[in-house]
C-alpha cells in the first residue's frame, strides 16, 4: 500500500478556505420558497388554534403548513431504534415536548417566512409536564436493549463482601447538546412524482429511506444528496425535521422549499445527550486486582421515540474481574428525543468507570497506572471471545511515557504555582469498532481515471481525503486516478457517517470493487458487503486510547484550565495520519468541553430550555484549549480490509475522566457531576466549603 497510511491535507480543503464548498442553505436554485418553523412554546399540551389569518397577508407569505393541513405521513417510519414519532411533525395537535415543530411558515425569502413565523399567533392547551430527570423517578424501568444488554457474571455480592477496598459512587453527566457548526438546513422538491432533497446530513441513504417511507414512496423515487456538511456528531443521523417540513411543504405549495433550523432551533429540535445517573461498585484485593465491577446507569428518555444511551459498554471490556455486572434503566420525561452524540453512552460511561478507577488507586495507594496494567484482560471479560487486537497497554506505557507521568507524585493538591492548585490525571478507553453493510461501484474512465462511487458523507472529518487514498491502494494506482463521488443516495445503500463506522464500512465495500476491478480490468465493478461481513462478531472488536491531561485550578474563582491533553491512540491502521489527529484531536476538544463547559438547562416550572444558544449553552472556544499531543501506536485490525478500525469517536471518549481526575489530584476533592463549574469547585475545595454560589441543578 502507497496511498493509504500517508499524511495528506484534505482534497476539498481549498474549496473549503476560498468559499468555493457548498452546504447544504448554499445551493442555488430557481423558484426556490423559504419555510420558518414555528416551535411550540410549552412543554406538554395540545395545539388550541393557530391564527394563520394573521400572517397570510403579511409580504410574501405563500401560506402556513400545520397540523390541519399537511401531508399525513406514515407512521411505520423507522428510527434506528424502532417506531420513532420525532419523524411525525405535524400530524396532530398534540405538544410532547417544547421546542417541537407546530408549523412551517412559508415564503418567497427568508426573512419574510421568518417574520410571519415570528408573528404567528399559535394558543395551546397546557397541561401538567415533568421534565426533572432523577435517578429514583418513579418511572424508571428497564431500557431497551438490543445493544448493551444487562450482564451479570459470576457473585457481584459475594466479591464486593470479599474485596479489601470497595469503591460505591454516584456520577452525574447533564443534557448536552451535538452544537455542530452548521445548523441542520434542507431544500425539497418534487419532480415527475420524483421527491429530491438537498440537506445537512449523515448518511443520504439512510436518510433516503426513511424519507420514502415516511412519505410512503418507492425507495428509488426519494434522492437526497447532501454536498459538504459542517459537522454532524451524531444530530444529523436521521431525517432531521428540517427535511421533513421541507419536503412536505414543496408538496404542498408545488415549488422547492428550504428550511433552514436557526441556532435555537437546533437546540430545541434536533436531540440531543440524555442526562445521566450512574453508580458504579468496585472491589479490589490489596494488590489492586479487581474483583467486582457493577455499573448500574440511568437516562432520560422520550416516550415519542426509544432511544440506548449504552453507558456500560465498556464496563465489559476495560478490565478483568471475575464478577461484572451491568444494567440500563430509562426514565421518559417530556423532553426533547435524545440521540446518539459525540461517543453516545461510552463517553458519560467512561467518564463514571474511570473516575471510579481513579478512586479505587487513591484508596489503594497505587498508582493509577499500575491498577489498570494489573486488570488487563486476556479474553473478553463478558463475552469470554478473543479481542481481535487489543493495544491498550501501549497506549498506556507509550502515553505516560510522553506525559511524564512516572514523575508523578500520586498524592493529592501537592503542586502549586502561586495561587494555583496544579494537578495530573489519565483515564483508559474503549470504543466498539466494526462495519456494518455498504455498496460500492468503480469505473475504469477511457483516460485512465477510475470513478469510485460510494454512498459516504464527509461530515468534514476528511472522509473524502481518506477514500481517495483507499481507493487508490484497492485499485493500486496513484490517488491522481481515483474520481471520487459521495455524498448522494442514488449511488446506492451505503452505512452513513456514524457509530465510527463510517471509514471501515466504505472501505470494505472499496476494497471489495477494487480487487474485482483488477481481476476484471475494465468496465464497472459494484459490490455489496452484505454477505461479507459474517465474521466480525466472532471477536470483541474495540479501539483503545489513554488520554492525560495537567490542570490547574484557581481555587479563589473554582475556574479550571486545561493546560496540556495528551492522547495515545489504537484505532488500527492509520489511513490518513493528517486528518486521522486532527479528528481525535477534535474528539478531545470536544472531551474537554463535556468536562468544564456543556450542560443543557431547564427551568423547572415551564419545563423549558433556558440555554438554548451558544450565549448561554458553553462550548470550548480556541482560549479553552492547550496545545494537544495525539498519536497513534501501532495497530491493525485483522479480518477487516486494509486492518482500519475507525477513529470516530475514541477522541472523545475518556478525556473528561482525565480531566476531572486531574482536578481531583490538584485539589484532593473529587468532582464527580459534570461539567466541573466553577460553583462545583469553588463550593467543595477545602477552604472554601460552605461559600455556596448557588443551588445545586440537575446533572
Ligand atoms: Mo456518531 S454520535 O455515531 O454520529
């Protein structure tokens, strides 16, 4: 391989630095109609009237699509997880949740579909809602789970009784939301019985599918394209309601319509992380040897749409111990469908089990290093299969390593500058790896160019710049050959851009139509994995990182700053060492942000959000963010083409353990509810207990 395991800038960057890429609002169109969605403004009830007369004359208005008037959609239209009534906008007068669509105001510009919207009298009948997540909620009941099932092996009880220390905590991790930078947008239109669509999304072939379902149409008549998309983290997965009230409305009014969701609305509308509840129980021998791990997790949930926040995946991977135990429970609430988001469920899972891991070494007095090193597992600890490989310990030794952490002195709030408290922590990570079924088809071009088609997106992590190199190596000739086309779902079923499974699965399908290219010598080749794939789960397939971070605290104003990351990495073989770092390295950024920043607010009478724009709702900027170092050991996944795993969401995962435990380490209290505020830190240091700031929220 030449192409593959080579830095290379991304092919699209310069239409991306000179404007020249477009998004999905982008695209120019003639006739084109624009659709402002009006949201409810109470958090459960009934629609009572909506007053369209009041804005029909208003300029330019072309009308108002609502629950009276649009397209009846069908019900059957899946979710990832089943039956999903977030893809059900408009069919009744029913509110489940504040912040769903109500109505689609609809115009010859923008501004003037968002004034009427703005001016749409909509009255509703409210009635009593509950939004408050709490882990002993009396509706809590068992979650669904056709991934990350409960597990219990061998005598939880019996080890925990038996162990010389035992660890028993809870951990919190609040709502929080995907904050891609570009807000979900869509443009419809109908064509010869032919429904097209350009939008902001995942997987266009997925998101076709649903389409056509839900407008019960014949899958080969629906196309949705969706061009360069500025960031997904798992918002964009399914049909957003931006592309379903487009598409109804160009039904409707006869003419291609575009919605584009403002900030606020992405907030309110499109998913998000569900609030979690965990308690973890670890017992240990003196020598550090695990003897129990139970790792219990709640979240909030929606009763319009089942939904797996799989916070103990990785309980039944990290470590050894003779007796592990697991279980999901979901509370539903009157809240906003969550979704998948940035590492769903491993990254506020791995935030408790390994907070928990670094409060078992402090009780041990081991080196937190050393207490994972002894807890290697040879097999999978639940499922007793081979792991296919397993390179967790070199991220470990070849992390601490670079961090410098064999200088550590492992005793709590030891370290100072001036007034600042300085402190050290790691965590351990895993992440699920696979592929799941793709398409893929090549043509040899008379010049001697091969057009590789794929039904991929490149939600701007470089998925273009790494299938080209893919393609290049399945077919062996330079990347100059290779004609990539992406981004369409009329090039047939392709798994989207998500559950970091995006690259592997493309590259199997690639790798599949290379190799028959080469053997054929000309003509079109297409593949489908389908049948392929029946080996992958005969092994624990994982990628695994070990993440470091130095703090300092400032225990006058509880304001923690992350001052180094450092990230070790096996995510199998690299296939683009360029975009592969700057994609874990976004995966830590957005790790550190879930650690000080993120948390998504309600107020507690209306049930609705008071945080919804980035005014209020925190992310990382460029001033909350160290240099980073991320790297990877080496690896190879076998049984998967070209040995790749994927580097989705790895990045992610683990670092708001490292971070929160090196606060603990700066300070000697352990923060265990997420993000690390300022009044968190402030209330609980030494010194400073009792000046509360204020009540203690949700999360
Ligand atoms: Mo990712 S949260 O699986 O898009």
């Amino acid at each position: 391989m030449t192409a593959v395991g080579v830095a290379r800038p991304r092919v699209e960057g310069p239409d991306k630095v000179t404007g020249a890429a477009r998004y999905a609002a982008d695209v120019p169109m003639e006739d084109l109609a624009f659709g402002a969605a009006v949201l409810a403004t109470v958090t459960r009830g009934r629609v009572r009237d909506i007053d369209v007369s009041a804005v029909q004359d208003m300029p330019g208005v072309l009308g108002v699509l609502d629950h009276r008037n649009a397209p009846r959609l069908n019900p059957k239209a899946p979710g990832f997880f089943g039956p999903d009534g977030q893809l059900q906008l408009l069919q009744d007068e029913v509110v489940p949740f504040a912040g769903r669509p109500v109505a689609l105001v609809v115009a010859e510009t923008l501004e003037q579909a968002q004034a009427a919207a703005a001016a749409l009298p909509v009255t509703y009948d409210t009635e009593p809602h509950d939004t408050r997540f709490t882990a002993d909620h009396p509706a809590r009941r068992p979650a669904v789970t056709f991934f990350d099932g409960p597990v219990d092996i061998g005598d939880v009880e019996a080890e925990l009784a038996a162990s010389a220390v035992v660890v028993e905590e809870r951990y919190r991790t609040p709502e929080e939301h995907h904050s891609a930078m570009e807000p979900h947008s869509a443009t419809a239109w109908w064509e010869d019985g032919r429904l097209e669509a350009i939008d902001s999304n995942q997987g266009p072939f997925t998101v076709a599918g649903v389409l056509a379902t839900l407008f019960s149409m014949p899958p080969d008549r629906v196309r949705v394209r969706t061009e360069h998309i500025g960031g997904g983290f798992g918002s964009k997965g399914l049909c957003g309601p931006q592309l379903i009230l487009a598409a109804m409305a160009a039904q409707r009014f006869g003419r291609p319509v575009r919605v584009t969701l403002s900030r606020t609305q992405v907030f309110l509308s499109t998913g998000m992380r569900p609030a979690t509840d965990q308690v973890i129980r670890i017992g240990a021998d003196v020598d550090g040897r695990l003897r129990a791990v139970w790792h219990e997790s709640a979240f909030e949930i929606s009763p319009l749409a089942e939904f797996i926040e799989g916070c103990t995946e990785l309980t039944k991977t990290l470590y050894a111990a003779p007796a592990i135990r697991t279980s999901l429970s979901a509370v539903p609430l009157d809240i906003l469908p969550p979704c998948s988001m940035r590492g769903p469920g491993t990254a506020p899972g791995s935030f408790a089990l390994e907070c928990a891991m670094d409060e078992l070494a402090e009780r041990l007095d081991m080196d937190p290093l050393e207490l994972r090193l002894r807890n290697e597992p040879e097999v999978g600890p639940v499922s007793g299969l081979p792991f296919s490989s397993r390179n967790l310990v070199a991220c470990l030794q070849e992390g601490a390593r670079r961090f410098g952490w064999a200088d550590r002195d492992h005793r709590p709030r030891q370290r100072r500058e001036g007034h600042l408290l300085i402190g050290t922590g790691f965590a351990a990570t895993s992440f699920s790896a696979g592929a799941f079924p793709s398409s893929a088809s090549i043509t040899a071009e008379p010049d001697g160019a091969f057009t590789v088609a794929v039904g991929a997106t490149d939600l701007g992590t470089g998925a273009r710049t790494a299938l080209t190199a893919i393609a290049a190596d399945a077919l062996e000739v330079s990347t100059e050959r290779i004609r990539l086309r992406i981004s369409d779902s009329a090039l047939g079923p392709a798994w989207g851009a998500g559950g970091s499974r995006g690259t592997t699965s493309w590259t199997w399908a690639i790798s599949e139509a290379g190799a028959r290219m080469r053997e054929q010598g000309g003509g079109t080749v297409t593949v489908d994995t389908t049948d392929l794939l029946g080996d992958l789960p005969s092994m624990e397939r994982h990628t695994f990182s070990a993440v470091f971070a130095e703090v300092s605290v400032d225990p006058a104003t509880g304001e923690v700053r992350v001052r180094r990351l450092l990230g070790m990495y096996a995510i199998g073989r690299v296939v683009n060492p360029l975009t592969a770092r700057s994609q874990v390295i976004g995966g830590m950024i957005g790790g550190l942000s879930m650690a000080l920043h993120e948390e998504g607010l309600r107020d507690r009478v209306t049930g609705r959000h008071v945080n919804a724009d980035f005014a209020g709702y925190h992310i990382a900027a460029h001033a909350d963010v160290p240099d980073i170092e991320a790297d990877f050991v080496p690896d190879h996944e076998p049984g998967i083409p070209m040995g790749v795993k994927g580097a989705g969401e790895i990045g992610n995962v683990g670092t708001a353990a490292a971070i929160a435990n090196a606060v603990w380490h700066a300070t000697g209290v352990r923060q265990r509810a997420l993000p690390l505020r300022l009044d968190r830190v402030l209330e609980e240091s030494p010194g400073w207990a009792g000046r509360r700031t204020g009540g203690d929220t949700p999360g």
